[in-house]
C-alpha cells in the first residue's frame, strides 16, 4: 500500500477532516476555518475539500442513523472512526464518487486506528444499499427549538429547504436592465432588480460581473436596503457593510453611503467590490456599539452580526454550533448595536434593522425590547408592495422570511427586518 500523502485525493479528504473537526468538535464556522484547513491545495481540492465537510453537516443527522445501524455500540459523534465514515458515505450518496474510490480515499484518515471497522461498517452500508432520506432531518436540538417558536411547518419546511443548496441571486446595479441581463443570463427574475439563476460555476466569468453590472445577493438579503428606497442624495450609515451588497445597493439608488465595518480586512474588501462595480462610499473602521457621536445620517442600516441560522441553506454547519447561549450573547450585542444606531439617525430619520436569524430573540423580541427602552421610535410598517410576491410582511409591520417562503421558486434565507422611523 502507498504511504497516506501518496493517495490520490487524500489531500482534500484530510482537509475535509480538519473542517469538519473544526465546526463539530470546537465550534467554529466553516468559512472561518476554512482557510487555515484547504491552505496549500490545488483550487479542485479546495473546493472538494469545503464540498465534502458541507454536505456532511447538511445530512450529518442522517449519516450518523447510517453508522449506528451498522455497529454493534453507537459511536461517539467526536471520535475520529465516525467523522471518516461520514465523509466516505457522503461522498458515495451525495457527490457521487464510487464507494470504491471513496473507501480508499477514507482509510488512510485513519492510519494506525480502527481501519477494520471504517472498513467494515462501510462495506456493510454498501452491500445494504444505504440511502439518505430525500429530506435531512434537523438536529434535534433545532427541531425543538423552531418547533417551538414557529410550529411543525416551518420545521417541515426548513427540512425541505436543507435538502440542496441554494439557487444563485444576483442584485443588478440598475434595476431597469432586469429584462436584458434574464436574457442574457438565462435567469428569471422575482422582482427588478433581481435575477436567479441555477447554481453557478465561477461567477466571475459570468456576463456583467467584470463590468460591475451585477452582485451576488441573495434576495432576502437584498431586502433591508430596499426598504429605504431611493437616497435622492440623502445620507445613509450602513452598519456592518462589509462584504459591500446593502451598501452598492444604496449607493446606486442615490444614497450618500458611509459604510462601517469592525473588520479591516472586510473593508478591503468593500472597497474592491465597490470599485468593480463602479459605485463609492466613505469607508469607517470601527465598532457598531460606538458610533461617532458628533455625527448623524438621514438613515441607518444595521444588518447585525446575528447567529446566521436563517443562512442554513447554504452554510448547514450552522446548525451543529449554534446554541442557546450563542443566541443570548449575540441578542445582548445586537441591543447595544441598536440602541448606538438609534442615536446616529437626524430627527425624523429611518432606521432599518434585519438580521439573518430564524430565532425570535434576535427578531421580534429584539425589536420589542428596542420600542420598550426608546419609546420616541414607532414601526414603519413594510408594505406588500415593496416586496417580491410569495414574500407578506407580518400584522405588526415588520417582515419574517422563513423557509417554506418562496419554495416553489427555489427559496429564501431566513431573515427578521424591521422599519423603524424616529420621532
């Protein structure tokens, strides 16, 4: 037998393991740890790597079902054994490599442990004809948890909504070109400005991205800049801008943006997809609990820093790292964030908070608190109109986006947004 580094393709096997080590064991979001874990790959087995590790947590719940039912005592969810089976069954049921590529690509993960079982709990699912259920299921812990808050729909829901990633939303610099660029890209369109298209290969290589016509965005997540409408040369503080969406968004409707970031490095960032796309804004570093005190804007945007359990779709490692007091440390955060939001906006401004959470706390109970402490703010209720249809604003005038939303047309993140107005 070859020694492990001379497999083929164990590289980006070895990789998946540290990813999946990474989210599972310590926490850590995926896209975090995934430099560090892929550094020194080939671009195919960075992505194979990150590919694995993800659909891993997309069908982890099912996987695990799998391995039990083939060993005689139920492996612990950290051993190493359990991680190495995950990652070779998922290849073989999800990605389509052949089990015995797949296999071969496994046991050396496990060199100098308990080959015999990987091996032998493989080879049982196989001759079995194991399969993943169409649907994933939740973890139990999610499932309780949004059962709770939003009943057995959205749950049956948010299953079917994990089954595959998400289309590709793109917002259009200019919203009356929507019609040209469907054309063009093949996509359709759920509302100007809007296009989705099928999952894409590099999208940088794409019509209208080198031209700056176009940003990736996905249509929830253009939604809480669109509330402000058109900026007439008006001033905007986009809290938390980076990567850039919500602020391109208000730059090209006319807004005067100052974009502010707690992340240097997000910001270089944002001004390079601001540059593509041909748009400017003043860029801040700083922190969103602390806004400048001698300055005021006609409008705030705060998408803020949340728990992204509303993202699952695309990043399902969400799911198996965010807990209760995830949750209460980030609504503790958010409160701080808009209570210094409330106090950058002129008399008479618009506040607009949204974050891409499906928890009640970091939503409505947030927003609740928020009237609670500054009663001087009152909802602008969100107008049916002002939205793609499929999506309906709630009875108290704010906007929840779940996932049995838009199903049919390949769905929506999760997200909470609000239109508060001072004074």
């Amino acid at each position: 037998m070859p020694a492990p580094d001379a497999t083929p393709g164990l590289p980006a096997r070895q990789a998946a393991l540290k990813l999946l080590d990474a989210v599972l064991r310590r926490g850590e979001p995926m896209d975090a740890a995934a430099p560090n874990a892929v550094r020194g790959l080939a671009p195919p087995d960075r992505a194979l790597a990150i590919a694995i590790a993800s659909e891993v947590c997309r069908h982890l719940v099912d996987l695990d079902a799998l391995i039990d039912s083939a060993t005689a005592q139920r492996l612990a969810p950290d051993v190493k054994a359990k991680s190495v089976l995950r990652i070779a069954l998922v290849q073989t049921l999800v990605l389509g490599t052949p089990p015995h590529a797949a296999i071969a690509t496994a046991l050396p993960l496990v060199e100098g442990g308990p080959r015999r079982l990987v091996h032998g709990v493989f080879g049982t699912l196989m001759r079995e004809g194991a399969a993943l259920p169409t649907t994933p299921t939740l973890p139990e812990t999610v499932a309780a948890r949004w059962g709770e808050a939003w009943g057995a729909g959205m749950c049956a829901g948010a299953s079917a909504a994990l089954a595959a990633p998400p289309p590709l939303d793109l917002t259009l610099r200019d919203p009356a070109t929507t019609a040209d660029w469907a054309e063009r890209l093949g996509g359709t369109s759920l509302m100007p400005g809007h296009l989705r298209l099928p999952r894409a290969g590099d999208v940088a290589k794409l019509p209208g991205y080198s031209e700056g016509a176009w940003w990736v965005q996905d249509i929830s997540a253009a939604l809480p800049a669109r509330l402000l409408g058109s900026g007439e040369g008006r001033s905007v503080l986009d809290v938390g801008a980076a990567p850039g969406g919500k602020t391109m968004q208000l730059a090209a409707a006319g807004w005067r943006v100052t974009a502010l970031d707690a992340s240097a490095r997000r910001i270089e960032r944002l001004a390079q997809n601001l540059a593509r796309v041909g748009l400017e804004a003043e860029t801040l570093h700083g922190d969103g609990r602390a806004l400048p005190p001698e300055r005021e804007w006609d409008a705030v945007l705060l998408d803020a820093p949340c728990s992204a359990t509303g993202i699952f779709r695309r990043h399902p490692d969400v799911l198996h790292r965010v807990d209760d007091a995830d949750i209460a440390n980030r609504t503790h955060y958010q409160a701080l964030m808009l209570d210094a939001a409330a106090g950058a906006v002129a008399e008479g401004g618009t506040l607009v908070y949204a974050v891409c959470s499906l928890e009640p706390e970091e939503g409505e109970a947030q927003t609740r608190a928020f009237l609670d402490r500054q009663p001087w703010w009152r909802i602008d209720p969100i107008d049916a109109d002002e939205l793609p249809e499929g999506i309906t604003p709630a009875k108290e005038g704010w906007l929840r986006i779940m996932p049995p939303m838009l199903a049919e047309a390949g769905g929506a993140d999760g997200f909470f947004m609000v239109r508060l107005r001072r004074g």
